[in-house]
C-alpha cells in the first residue's frame, strides 16, 4: 500500500491509518510544524483564558505568568512528536487518543511512562461523550475534595473484574482500603477501564489492570486549573469527503464541536492546526454560530522548510464565554507580524483567510519560490494582468538589485523563459536580482481584456505592494522586451 489515500474518505479509515503508520513505522509524522512554531501563541491563549468568559471585552492579556497545571487532551494524536514536546516544556498532565491501534503501540513504547494513549473511535457518539464525561467526572471530584486519592492505595486487581460497570458510580471511595501493594492501578483506572470500555481493546493500554507494574503517582486526575483541547491535524482528516459525502462530514463536525464544546469549562482551551479550507471554515462557522465560544484566529508560519507549503496553517483558538453572550458573531484575527488584534464578523473568515494566506506567501522570501497573482479590474470584475513573483537561486555577490520588474510583450506570455520556474531564473541571473516580477495580460480572459490602456487595473493595496517589492519603487529596475 502507498501512503498516499486513493480518495479523501480514505482519511476517515482506520484501516488506511493503520496502514499508513506500519509503513512509516516508528518516524514520527508531523503535520504542519513543530511545537516550537506555535508555543508562543499557545503561550498566548493561555494568559487570556478567562478574558472572555469574565465578561471582559478588552483583549489585554490577563497574566504574564503561562500556567501549565492543565490536562492536555490530543485528539487524533496520530504519531506526532509534539504531545512530548508539550511534556518537557511543562505541561505534565496529557492524555493522547486515536482509533489506529498500530500507532497507539509505538507511542505508549515511547511515551507510555509520561503519558496515557487511549483508543477512541471519534465516530462513536456514546464512547467519546463517555469518555469526555469520565474527564469531567474525575476533575469535579478532585476539585470538590470528594475523593481522597491519598487513601486509595491497593486494589486486588482479582476482584476488580467483579464490578458492575453500571454500578460504578456507587463505589463510597472511603471503604476501599484493601489494595495489592505489587499493583499500581488506582480505583480511577478502573473507572477508566469501565466508562471508556477500555476492556474491549487488546489491553495494550498502559493502564490495563491485566498489566502489573512498578507501583507509581497517578498524575492524571490530580487537581489541575484547566483543561486543553489540542487538534493538530485531526480535523482536516476528519471533515475530508467526497463531493457526496458532504452530509456525513456536516455529521462528524457537529458530533466533534457539540461534544467538546459540552464539556469545555469556563477558562478552558479547544486551539484546532489546520490549514484551514474552505470546507473546514464552513463547518467551524456553522457549529459556534449560537455558541458560547470567542473564536480567535492566528496565521503562523512553519519555519523550516516554508517555501515548501502552498497552503500555511493556521491556530484557532476557542474560548468559553459567559452564558448571557448571545448573537455575537464576530471573531478575533491576529496580525502575524505585530500581534495586532482585528475584530470581523464570522462570515468573513473565508475572504480573510484567503487575504492572509496571499500576504504570508509574498513577504516571505525564499529560493525557487514562485507565486503567481492574478490582478483583477476594479471596473470589469475580471483578471486583466497576471504578476508572476520569481524567487531566484542568483549568488548573492552576483545580485546588483532586489527586485526587478519586467513587463512581458503580449504574446510571449507562454514562451518558456517566462512561463516556466527556470526560465524565470535564468531571467534573475541575467537581470542580476534577488526577487523577479514578471507582469504579463492574463490569458484566461484573453477575449475581454481588450480594454483601454488607461483602465486601471491593479487593485492591489499599498501593504500588498510593499510585501511584494524588496526595493522602493526609485530603485527598481523596470525593462520590457519587443517583439
């Protein structure tokens, strides 16, 4: 089998992730960066929690300590290292899930002794609602005091089998005093082991009461101040469809948010990386409208190899509101280069997206990179002028300028010194730049474009131009080429 899917719903198969992690056997996978590229905007998230659900409609950060008592919960966590990369960083309490059992194996080889790995199928309403639920359970008890993990010390893993899993909830903690010492399963183990079916599995888990350990701290249901949902790339598997199959994904988006959302607290995290197309934009919008959630939305690059992404990902970050904010259908973009905060109504997201993605692909130098823009007339509504922006491999003692524009002669726009990536850098080298713009009539509507020269055409604004260009427009070079 190839990694790759033969189809988008090939990303919603346990069959094809467990394949594909045989495959790529113990590497580890990593979707859309590392956890260095977004720790500062976790970081973030977390200074301001509580802003929104305190009734605060000011954006200002609330501490500038970062409190890392939490427990992490990664859906989808695939064989990503980045659930350890939280771990060292601090954040000790972490529970993983995924479906495909051949990477939960790997991992609890790898991390077991750090963290939990659970087989959760997010598609079974009732075991994730179950298991979100148990969470919820364990963390009300801890805070409320109600029960003492310090007196729950052996448990005859024997007789644990003989209680009625519907009956769980009756277990008095305060006469549970007869543990075998050589165990290291607390009484919450075995609530995990019942409400999460956990003895259906292959008791690979790292909890399993079949398992007989080196007694140690339970560290999961400790009293933690709040609660991460983390989604790295779990989402854009989830929500992938063919065109129909449109209604199953609608299903498993409302599914995914309603639960999550049901059990979000007030001054927790849901923080989704995605790269956020349109059909995953339009099922978020569809299942916070009418929530209480505060949506806020960072544009963030990868930092080793960017060049190599058409799309950049993106961090969104969902904050629990009070119950008496309705109809607020605005969320919350953040400027990557200032942090700068920017109020839009939800509908927007999409063309604000859209917007975002162009300017990150265009600031950013990098070799070999190309991009083409289509530049459309104010007046027509069509795409008169295409502005292709070459990146060159030129050596930097040969370049003499930044930029250099050069207008292409109508007709040549397909001859190969112009249309094709090393035409383009044998141009840079002869024009001895950095960064070539090649400006040329669009041929896709070759038929309408026949307009007056004076029309003006470019509606490109003043800090679209300024990202482009690496010289003042003084300094550049402009040249064209006769027939």
């Amino acid at each position: 089998m190839e990694i790759l899917p033969a189809g988008y719903s090939d990303f919603r198969k346990r069959e094809y992730w467990n394949n594909f992690f045989r495959i790529i056997d113990n590497k580890n996978f990593e979707w859309y960066g590392s956890y260095e590229d977004i720790k500062s905007i976790v970081y973030t998230c977390i200074r301001k929690r509580l802003n929104y659900s305190n009734d605060k409609d000011e954006d200002e950060i609330s501490s500038s300590d970062v409190n890392k008592n939490c427990l992490l919960i990664n859906t989808g966590c695939g064989n990503s290292n980045i659930s350890n990369e939280f771990y060292e960083d601090g954040f000790k309490h972490i529970i993983n899930i995924d479906y495909s059992e051949v990477v939960l194996e790997n991992m609890r080889k790898k991390y077991g002794k750090k963290m939990k790995f659970i087989n959760i199928d997010l598609n079974n309403s009732e075991e994730f609602d179950t298991f979100l639920k148990n969470i919820d359970y364990q963390w009300e008890n801890e805070n409320n005091n109600n029960i003492n993990s310090n007196n729950i010390d052996n448990i005859d893993s024997n007789n644990i089998n003989n209680i009625d899993s519907n009956n769980i909830n009756n277990i008095d903690s305060n006469n549970i005093n007869n543990i075998d010492s050589n165990n290291n399963i607390t009484i919450y183990d075995e609530i995990d082991r019942y409400k999460i079916h956990m003895e259906e599995t292959n008791h690979h888990d790292n909890f399993c009461c079949e398992k007989k350990t080196q007694k140690k701290k339970d560290i999961f249901y400790k009293q933690y101040d709040y609660k991460i949902f983390f989604d790295k790339a779990f989402l854009d598997s989830y929500l992938s469809c063919e065109k129909n199959e449109e209604d199953i994904c609608k299903k498993n988006a409302q599914n995914y948010f309603s639960h999550i959302f049901k059990y979000m607290k007030k001054g927790d995290l849901f923080l989704i990386v995605t790269l956020c197309q349109y059909y995953i934009i339009k099922e978020i919008i569809r299942n916070i409208y009418n929530e209480n959630i505060k949506l806020e939305i960072f544009p963030y690059l990868i930092k080793q190899h960017t060049n190599e992404f058409t799309l950049h990902p993106f961090l969104f970050a969902f904050y629990k509101t009070s119950n008496n904010k309705k109809n607020d259908y605005s969320a919350h973009f953040i400027n990557i280069h200032n942090n700068e905060i920017r109020e839009i109504s939800i509908w927007k997201i999409p063309q604000e997206i859209r917007k975002i993605r162009e300017n990150i692909n265009i600031n950013i130098f990098k070799k070999g990179k190309r991009i083409i823009l289509d530049i459309y007339n104010q007046n027509t509504n069509l795409c008169d002028y295409n502005i292709i922006v070459y990146d060159s491999n030129v050596e930097q003692k040969t370049i003499k300028y930044n930029t250099v524009v050069i207008v292409v002669p109508w007709g040549y726009e397909f001859h190969s010194l112009y249309a094709s990536p090393e035409g383009n850098e044998e141009l840079s080298e002869k024009a001895q730049t950095k960064r070539l713009l090649l400006v040329m009539k669009s041929t896709f509507f070759s038929t309408q474009n026949k307009t007056n020269d004076k029309t003006i055409v470019c509606n490109v604004d003043n800090k679209r131009a300024d990202n482009i260009l690496h010289d003042t427009l003084d300094d550049i070079p402009f040249n064209s080429f006769h027939k």
